[in-house]
C-alpha cells in the first residue's frame, strides 16, 4: 500500500512538472496604432511624398509594406531579434533581421517591442544595402545621386564630410527618439559612396502625434 502511495505521489509530481512547464509567461503590451497598408502609388518626379515611398519597397522580389507587425508577416518570413543588452536598447524598442524563406532580406527598426513579447512588435523602419531591393527605386550599389534627386528632389537635409567620408541625403521629418529610444519621423535617408552611388537606404514611417517637426 505504502509502495502504491509512493508511485501516486511521484506521478501527482510529474503531473505537475509538466504543467509548469507547459505554462507560457504572459507579457502584457500597449495596443498602438498602425498606419494602413496602401496601394503602391508614384507621384511626379521630383518629388517626396513619404507614403508613396513606404508603398513600393521591393526586397528581393517581394513587396513589402510599412509599418507592418511582425505577426502579421507571413510564414515564409523569420525574424532573429538584436541582443538588448549589446545595442543598448530600452524595452520597447528593437531591431532584427528579416528572412524570407532562410534567405537575410534586411534591417529593421521596431517599436512596441517588449521583453517577452518580440513577436508583437511592429516594423516602422527598415535598411537595406543590396542590389537585389529597393526603395521607391532606389537601388544601393546602382543609383547615383542624380538617380536619387530625379526621384525625390533636392534633400531637405545634406551631411558632407571628408574623413571619415560620408555623403548623406535626408528627406522628410525627423523628431528625434522618444523615451524608448523609438525613431520618430517620416523619411528617407540615403548615403553614397565616394564614387556618388548610393551605398545605403532607408526609410521610417512612425507614429508622429503627440510629436514636434524638427
């Protein structure tokens, strides 16, 4: 009897062991707004117009909208989130590289992104450095600075320097991070090489209210 009480007691245990291990921490986050997906439109050379831009990203060959939560990504895309304590990010912030069936497509910024519940957070920027994407058509290691202003016009914004070398375009509103260290603004930025082609670009599409254009 007491041998059957024993092997009870064991099985009440791993009973119980395997509850706890089965049980998933809930994390409660903020429910934000996200910007409605729009249909790729162009406007008239020459000319910014952020929503325009944030409609006719290419990576890869696959179009890609912004701002979009990470959930809502198909099942062909993975996500491998960037170490907190390495970059310096505060909770509610991020940055990951994106997939596309195993293949590396981007950068991207992210907001809502809390401890626990990554899987939550929403894309408001990405970067990309590879011939094979582009931004409103503009493609890194292929457009020239004459390409760029064709597209958007003269920057509102143009950063020089010699050594180390930097050439950057700005277009649109920056204001700056706020206490999460989330980027707030609506733009483009592109960085060329010595050689004016353009090296790097990317565009931020976040949350603006409550916020003042710098």
């Amino acid at each position: 009897m007491k041998k059957i009480y024993l092997l009870l007691l064991c099985g009440v245990m791993f009973t119980a062991a395997g509850c706890l291990e089965k049980k998933e921490v809930s994390v409660e986050v903020p429910q934000i707004d996200v910007a409605p997906t729009l249909e790729p439109y162009t406007v008239a050379d020459g000319v910014f117009d952020v929503d325009a831009v944030r409609s006719n990203i290419t990576i890869k060959g696959q179009h890609f909208d912004l701002p979009v939560k990470l959930s809502s990504l198909g099942s062909e895309w993975e996500y491998r989130f960037y170490s907190r304590s390495e970059y310096g990010l505060k909770n509610g912030s991020g940055l990951a590289t994106l997939y596309f069936r195993g293949v590396e497509m981007c950068t991207a910024s992210l907001e809502n992104c809390y401890k626990g519940a990554e899987k939550e957070s929403v894309v408001y920027s990405i970067s990309i450095k590879t011939s094979e994407s582009d931004i409103y058509g503009i493609v890194p290691l292929v457009s020239t600075v004459s390409d760029v202003e064709k597209l958007l016009g003269k920057p509102d914004d143009e950063q020089t320097m010699e050594i180390p070398f930097m050439h950057s375009y700005t277009y649109g509103v920056l204001s700056g991070t706020d206490d999460k260290g989330v980027v707030r603004g609506h733009s483009v930025t592109v960085d060329f090489d010595q050689n004016g082609v353009v090296d790097f670009v990317s565009v931020t599409y976040s949350d603006m209210s409550g916020t003042e254009e710098k």
